[in-house]
C-alpha cells in the first residue's frame, strides 16, 4: 500500500484529487474565561504564509518515514517486470526489528537532512538504509493539540448528460457532430443551422457536499459560530447546501440549545447522522466472536460469558426536540450515496444479536445442535463429580482472562493478544496490550456505570490496574496500550501520587515518550523497567527500587524475564507470588530453554501456540510455536496447567496437539477462568472440539 502525507497545518486548507475537494475548518474549546467569546478571543489556530510548508523540516521527517513504513510504490518502481512479493505481516522481518543498540542512535541531524533531501531512491538496500537511519531517532517534537477538525467534502462536479434524441431532433446523426457538442463545441446542421452544446445536453450541476464535524464537547460550541468558513454552508445557495452532516458529539453537545439551532440552521433536505455513545446503543457488531461465545457458554457460561452488549441506548433521539426531522442516529454500515444521485441506504445493516429472543437465528441455530448440547451437558456431569475431591491450591481466586487470543491483527474470531490477570484486593496485570484490548475490557467487564454480571466493572479494573507487561514491540502486542493508559489516566488525573508499573523492551519507553508529545495519557506517572534489567540470569540491578515498588503493591515475591526467540528485544516473564502460586507468559518465541528454567514448577504457562504441529517450517522461518512444542514447554517445566493462545488466524477451530496429561486449556476470546478451575478446561475439550469439528458445517465454511 502507497499512502501519502497530507497536513493541515492552518484554517482552510485544501486537498483535492480527482473525486474529493476537502476543505479542513480547525476547532478550538473556548479558553477558561468565564465570560461568553466574542471571535477575537477564541483560540484559533493562526495564519502563515503557505510556501513555509515546503520548508517544514520536521514536516519533511515524517513524510519520509511514512513513507519507508508504506513503500509499495517505491518497490514497485524498481521493476516493473519483477513478481510482486506476498506483502508482510507483522510476524515477518519488518523495519520494527531494528535493534536498539548500534550506531542508529547515534544518527545526527545532518545526516537525516541529508537523507531526507536526497532523492528518494528504488533500491531496496537504500531503502534498508533510511530506515536504520531514521526509524531509531526520536521522531520531530511536536505538542498535545485539542484543535478539532471538520471536513468539508464536495464530490466532483456533474456534467449534463448529451440527449441523442435532441440531436437527432434538430437534424443532426451520430457521429463526429456528437462528439463535438459533448467537448462544448458548436456544430453545424445539414440545414445549415448551428447547433450549440446547450440544446442537446442536460443541465449540470455542481457535486455534493457532506460535511464531518467532531465537537469534543459543549466548549467547541463558540468556535464553530466564529467560522465565517463554517458559515457559508448555511447560506440560501443550494450548490452550497451538505447532502448530509455526519455529527461525532461528545456527551452534552446535542442537548446544547446552540448546537440545535446551529443544526437547524442547514437546509432542511439536509440529513443528520448523530455519533455519540449515549444515544447510539452498545450492540454487538462482530457476531462471529458473539455466536461462538454464546454457544461455548452452554459448556460453561462462567468460563465463556457472553460480551457486554445493549440494544436499547441511554438516552432516545426522538426526546430531543429542537433538532431538524432528517435526523437519525448513525448505524454500522449505513450507507449514504452521493452520485450519481443523493440516496440513504439501510440494504447493508448488521442484524442485532440478541440471545435471549427465542426467534433470532442464533438461538435456533444452537437448539438444532443436538449432539454438542449433549456432549456439553455430560461434561458439566463430569466436572460437577470432581469438585468435591479437589484439595486448595494456592491462588485459586487469581482470575485469568484471555481478552485476544490471535496473532498478527484482528479477525472475525479473534482479537490479538491480551491477557488479564485479576488479584482480588491486591491489583490487576495485563500480559500484552494489542490493539481493540480496552474495546475487550469494556465488553468483559461492562461500560462506565454499569458492571456485567458478576465483574468487577470498568472502572473498578482502572483503579486497580497495578502493572503492565508488553513482550515486544510488534503491533498485536502493544498498539492498544495507549488506549488503556489514556482511560488509567482519566480516572486518575487529580491524583499526583498514584502510579502504574510498565516493562517491557528499551524502545517501549522511546514510542511513549514520542506519544507524549501528541496525547496527555499520564507520562509522568508510568514506572517503567527496562525487559533487559530484570533478566532472571542477571542480578537484577536495573532500577531496584522502582521493581522493588512493583513487588510491594500486588505482594509479589519476583518478577523476572527471559530473552525470548523471536525479533529483537523479546521477552517472556515469570510473576510469583508471596500467596505461593507463580504464572510465565512466553510472548512470542520458538520453544525456549530459558523460560523453562525461569518457569519451573508454574502454577500456570500461558504460551503462544501460533501454528499447527504440521507447519513447523512456518513456525521456524517466523520464530513462533507449534501447539506441540507448546505443550512440551509446559511438561518440560512441570507447570501445573497449561493455557495455548495467540493462534494463527487462520484457525477459528481447535488446533490439533497431544495432551497426556490432561493439563492443556485452549484460550477463546473473553474466557475468564480461575487458578482453581483450570483442571476444568482440559475437560471442555471433547465439547470445543464437537462444536468446531471438521464435520460441522459452520466451521468448515469458516
């Protein structure tokens, strides 16, 4: 894929392209005066002079390394004749497996002007080279910005259509003559009378116009009046008039008298979708994840719960009064067509999940599998016989949760890695952070406001949020963490002495520092310890006390990590506790000797399982494990269970491995077990397999 950088650095702004004229309007909250704004006080982004934009070094900077990171069109120009290579995923070698250390760091400033203003050249060892230069060096300061932005978007203008039958009318016949009037040019009649373009052509017509606007809060308000930009497209000029205005509100805009006004002041043929979270109900939207919990939870419906979800929202659209009529609220997959002509269209929307209506298709599919409910309620016999003789074991409260369990990026079954581990009156871990995992949480443990069943609530979890691993620096395993630090820090902003604990490798640090600059998620309060300093061969000497810090607030007894097999700076971990029980996450690495010494004896392996046992030539070549050899880890450091995740994609299914000792567990997107429950996942394993056997017609079309 070829993407190229387009700014907008001031008012006005445009980009143009052979659809789409879009024309940027930048928003700013009033300041904290307390009296109303007139347009000379808000805070408006100020004017210069356009041709400083070619100058922009820092500008130039991240148009070249967006350009290295989304290089399909340089590639291509190196030869055309050359076979076009299966594109990369995160699991291949990829520019983030740059090591940290080497002369990269040391880079000047010089030298990166240099590369920038260099031509941009085709090869692919130079393009190598300006990434090794370029991608460790800290990217350009920059500052937090809470400058909204709206899109003025017009599609191309509509030419007249040439009538034939016109043309024929006046005397003239298809040929050259046709061609002529449609350029605009005049022809002459065999009567000997001109023909203007006019007389045969339909009317034209400028292109459509819809607008986006992102109002954060009631505090944009002001700055939206203040826009003589703005206010062009509330004129009488029908070519000016937005087909439709996509609203993205924060909570109170809509009620603001200002904002209805402003809302009615457009057009009334003009059509308003609403996007915010109290009046747009929580559905579910991946029904793929939401059918196969539902249908795992007759098993167990404490070990798979069913997600959060509601159909019915806060508050109702219809109660607010003094909006225009064409107003509704936005929908996943609402379409609204701009040409060749403006049309809503509802063709494409998703059904709503509902488990409890008897009707819905989801729960007439699950009454015709006869067999799997059998075979589910036998197993539930089966374990309901074992409880009684089973002896306490340490930590047998501690809550797992495998919020994804997939690799690389989100499917439809399953969202990459993220792992919870929840100690009751003592704090909260999580075990790797990919992206969509505070979407995860949110679904597990219910909205702000709200707890889902039995669950501790979001809220709840973000005051106890004590310590947070990443194994390394691909996008499964830490695109989401910023998400998840910017709602910590929400809760805690007024808070000075409140903290949180992060390891994970040295450039984890560098990517939140740079964060930093652009987001306010609550720097100063991260503790972070450096994957390398707490080696369990080393003397951990690497910040003592700030570890030392982290052991005291979750009454742990050693925090320790492994140099895993994967890229460049990866790292398993083992997290005992004082209470006795000991949990080792391995990341993703080939089968690790390592882990197997940190690990001996664990109460719980949680280790990747990312390939079938029959493609160990894939698992080499990308450094991953096979079900297998997953297996034996655990056998080899005599854990107590076993738990698989981080699978393939391409495996909605069970993956195939040998488990003689009955202590493997496979992990399922939103499965919450316990430490003195884990003996029961080795026994769900008849059912799961039923459920996703090659003979179910379900999975197989999957």
């Amino acid at each position: 894929m070829s993407v190229d950088t387009h700014e907008f650095q001031e008012d006005g702004m445009e980009f143009k392209d052979g659809n789409l004229l879009i024309q940027t309007i930048l928003l700013n909250p009033e300041d904290s005066m307390s009296s109303p704004l007139s347009p000379q006080k808000l805070n408006l982004p100020s004017k210069r002079p356009r041709e400083d934009d070619e100058y922009d070094p820092a500008l130039k900077h991240k148009k070249e390394i967006l350009s290295l990171m989304f290089n399909q069109s340089q590639r291509s120009t190196r030869s055309k004749e050359s076979t076009p290579k299966k594109s990369k995923t995160c699991e291949d070698d990829s520019a983030l497996d740059i090591p940290d250390e080497g002369l990269n760091e040391h880079a000047t400033d010089n030298t990166i002007s240099n590369l920038i203003l260099s031509p941009k050249g085709g090869n692919e060892n130079d393009i190598n080279r300006r990434r090794r230069v370029l991608f460790p060096k800290r990217l350009p300061k920059s500052k937090p910005s809470e400058t909204s932005v709206v899109y003025i978007c017009k599609g191309p203008d509509y030419k007249g259509k040439f009538i034939p039958e016109k043309a024929k009318a006046l005397g003239l016949k298809p040929g050259r003559q046709y061609a002529d009037l449609v350029k605009g040019i005049s022809v002459t009649a065999p009567d000997g009378t001109v023909i203007h373009p006019h007389q045969v052509i339909g009317p034209s017509r400028t292109g459509l116009i819809f607008i986006i606007i992102d109002v954060p809060s009631t505090s944009y308000i002001p700055s939206i009046f203040a826009s003589p930009e703005l206010a062009v497209y509330r004129s009488g000029n029908k070519e000016l008039q937005p087909c439709v205005i996509i609203h993205m509100l924060g909570n109170g805009v809509l009620e603001d008298l200002r904002y209805q006004e402003w809302m009615k002041s457009f057009s009334p043929e003009t059509e308003h979708v609403i996007m915010n979270e109290q009046y747009c109900p929580q559905r579910i939207i991946f029904h793929n994840t939401a059918d196969s919990q539902f249908k795992l939870s007759k098993i167990d419906d404490k070990q798979f719960r069913i997600p959060y979800y509601s159909n019915k929202p806060l508050k109702k659209l219809e109660l607010v009064s003094n909006i225009p009529n064409n107003s509704k609220i936005a929908e996943p997959l609402l379409i609204y067509h701009t040409e060749p002509s403006f049309k809503v269209d509802e063709s494409n929307l998703i059904p709503v999940f509902d488990h409890n209506d008897q009707d819905s298709e989801i729960v007439k599919s699950l009454h015709s599998m006869n067999e799997y409910l059998n075979v589910a309620a036998q197993v539930q016999h089966e374990i309901a016989g074992l409880s009684p003789k089973l002896k306490k074991i340490p930590g047998e409260n501690i809550a797992i949760t495998t919020l994804g369990t997939g690799s690389t990026l989100p499917s439809k079954y399953r969202n990459v890695s993220s792992t919870l581990i929840s100690i009751p009156d003592q704090g909260c871990i999580l075990l790797d952070v990919g992206e969509g995992t505070f979407a995860s949480l949110v679904r597990h443990l219910g909205p702000y406001g709200e707890i889902h069943g039995d669950q501790m609530g979001i809220e709840n979890f973000l005051r106890h949020l004590k310590f947070i691993f990443i194994s390394h620096m691909h996008a499964d395993h830490h695109l989401g963490l910023i998400r998840v630090l910017s709602k910590w820090n929400e809760l805690h902003c007024d808070d000075d002495n409140v903290s949180i604990h992060i390891i994970g490798p040295s450039r984890l640090w560098k990517w939140l520092n740079e964060f930093d600059d652009v987001q306010d998620f609550g720097l100063s309060k991260l503790k972070f310890i450096d994957g390398r300093d707490i080696l369990f061969q080393r003397q951990q000497n690497g910040s003592p006390m700030i570890l030392q810090d982290l052991k005291n607030c979750i009454g742990l007894k050693s925090v320790e990590s492994v140099e895993a097999i994967h890229c460049p700076s990866s790292y398993g971990i083992s997290v005992e506790h004082l209470d006795g029980w000991k949990i080792v996450y391995s990341g993703d690495t080939r089968p690790c000797d390592d882990l197997v010494r940190v690990g001996k004896n664990a109460t719980l392996l949680i280790h990747e399982a990312t390939f079938d046992n029959e493609l160990i030539e894939e698992a080499l070549n990308k450094k991953h494990s096979t079900t297998e050899e997953a297996v034996k880890i655990g056998e080899r450091m005599n854990a107590r269970s076993i738990l698989l995740t981080h699978f393939s994609q391409r495996y909605p299914k069970v993956p195939v491995f040998t488990d003689d000792h009955g202590k493997v567990g496979i992990g399922f997107d939103f499965m919450q077990t316990t430490i003195g429950d884990l003996y029961k996942s080795p026994k769900y394993l008849k059912a799961i397999k039923l459920l996703y056997s090659e003979d179910n017609e379900e999975a197989e079309y999957e």
